[in-house]
C-alpha cells in the first residue's frame, strides 16, 4: 500500500493508479538519447509531445549520470535547464529536474520547477537545506559509490535490505529536517552501482522494499539491464524497459520513469484492465 497523493511543488499527484514519468535530456552525452534534445526549441517540443502523449510528469537533466560521466559546472547546468523550464512551466505537469547540486535546485525552485530528482538522495552539502523549506517533491535515490566509479565491482551483502536501510535513513533525516512525508518519492536506483542481479533482486522484490506507505518509482527505461537480458543496444529496448515497467507496477511502483511515454502509458492501461475489468 502505497500513500494516497505526492505533493509535488504547484502541483498535488494522486496515486490512485501508476503515474508515468517522461526523461527529457537536455545532455550531449546521456546513454540513450545524447544531444537529441540538447537545443532548447528541441527539448521544449519534445516535453509537451511527451505531455500530449500522457506523462504525469517531466523529468528534465541537464547533465548525464550514467557510469563514467564527467560533471558539469553548475553554470552549465543551469543554462541548459532554465530556458526549458520556462517553456514547459505552464505545460500542465509538474516539472522535476534531475540535479545533485544544491545551488541548482535553488534556482530551477524559484524558476517554477516541482521536484527535485537526487541520485545522492540529498547527501551532498546544503542539499537539504536548497529543499527543506519548499513544497517541492523529492525523489530520493539510492546509489552505491558515485557515477564516474560506481559501475566498478559493486558489491553487497544483501542489496535488498541494504537499499532499504539506506533509504529509510535519508527519509529519517529528510523528515528531521522538516520535510513532510507526502513531499517524498523513493527509487531504489536501478544501475547506479549495481550489477545485472543486483536489479533484478531489487525488482522482483520491490514489495518488500516498501515502508511507511511511501510511494516508489521505477526508473529502468532502456538501461543497461535490460540490454543484459535482451542483447539490444538502447533504442531497441522499448520491449523490455515496457516489462520491465509492468513488473515494477505489478509490484507496487507508484510511478515509472521513462523514454517511451506514449507506449508505456499503453501498457500500463491494458494492464489496469487486466487488474480491474473494463466497463462495457
């Protein structure tokens, strides 16, 4: 069981059925669509395509985290993210930016954005501080060492309980802070220091991952698990990022985040009427 409503900045998201998250890359060099929609003109249309297509919700980076990636400056950053928010603020969704820096979630904040997507899970110094006293969401990620080094012999001793463990300390920390139970949204971190098994695991048992009714996203579109199973290069991944999807909300994901928006909302549909009937 999942919590009724996100809290989410202008925005109040309500969980009564999954909700789905759109990845809008505003990179030169993320994994699967580096530099597609680095131009502002670019990134904008593709957002409100991606509302068109269904999203609940758009995720926007401006710098890529997959492993081995090189850092930005915070100037950088911002550049590529502002103008984009400013095109999509008025889209309809709520606006999340995927950022670990606390002087970028200042500014995206107070340029209109709704969320802050952490992959440190707000470990980094003055990142709870940037959010504490907002009303934004925070989804909060966990990751095993940090992008440039992650993917090099990660290890565990039992990564289910020690992604929960982890997890369930920042929300003890975030909600010392201040931060209201319905503000947070967690992700276990699929590929973020974690091997092929290791996300499997954490997928086939993302129900006893969950506590305390927070909600849980699913973020695993196109990724390189999924490529393990498959032996397709990333745009040929639609198939298994959809089960893989269908998999986490059969386990109680409260929202996916993906590339594929229009056909996973598809999915996520015919799943809903395979769960609950369809009215004649």
């Amino acid at each position: 069981m999942t919590a009724a409503k996100l809290t989410c900045g202008r925005f109040e998201l309500k969980l009564e059925r999954p909700l789905v998250m759109g990845i809008l890359n505003v990179t030169p060099d993320s994994f699967s669509d580096g530099s597609k929609h680095l131009h502002t003109d670019a990134a904008i249309a593709h957002g409100l395509q991606m509302v068109s297509d269904g999203a609940d919700i758009i995720d926007i980076g401006a710098e890529s985290t997959r492993p081995g990636a090189q850092t930005v400056t915070p100037n950088e950053e911002l550049d590529r993210l502002l103008p984009v928010i400013e095109g999509l603020r008025d889209a309809g969704v709520p606006l999340s930016v995927d950022t670990f820096k606390p002087a970028t979630m200042c500014r995206v904040l107070d340029a209109g954005a709704d969320m802050i997507n952490d992959i440190y899970g707000f470990r980094q110094p003055g990142a709870i501080e940037a959010v504490a006293r907002r009303s934004c969401g925070l989804c909060v990620m966990h990751m095993q060492g940090e992008p440039r080094t992650m993917q090099t012999a990660p290890a565990y001793r039992d990564v289910v309980a020690e992604v929960k463990e982890f997890l369930s300390e920042r929300v003890a920390v975030l909600r010392q802070s201040g931060v209201e139970p319905s503000r947070i949204l967690l992700d276990p971190g699929f590929g973020f220091g974690k091997t092929a098994r290791h996300n499997y695991e954490l997928l086939r048992q993302l129900d006893k991952l969950q506590f305390d009714e927070y909600p849980w996203l699913v973020a695993l579109s196109r990724k390189t698990m999924i490529g393990h199973v498959t032996g397709k290069e990333p745009a040929q991944r639609l198939g298994g990022s959809l089960a893989g999807a269908l998999a986490g909300v059969a386990r109680g994901a409260a929202m996916v985040r993906v590339h594929d928006v229009a056909q996973t909302v598809d999915a996520i549909r015919v799943w809903q009427a395979v769960q609950n009937g369809v009215s004649e």
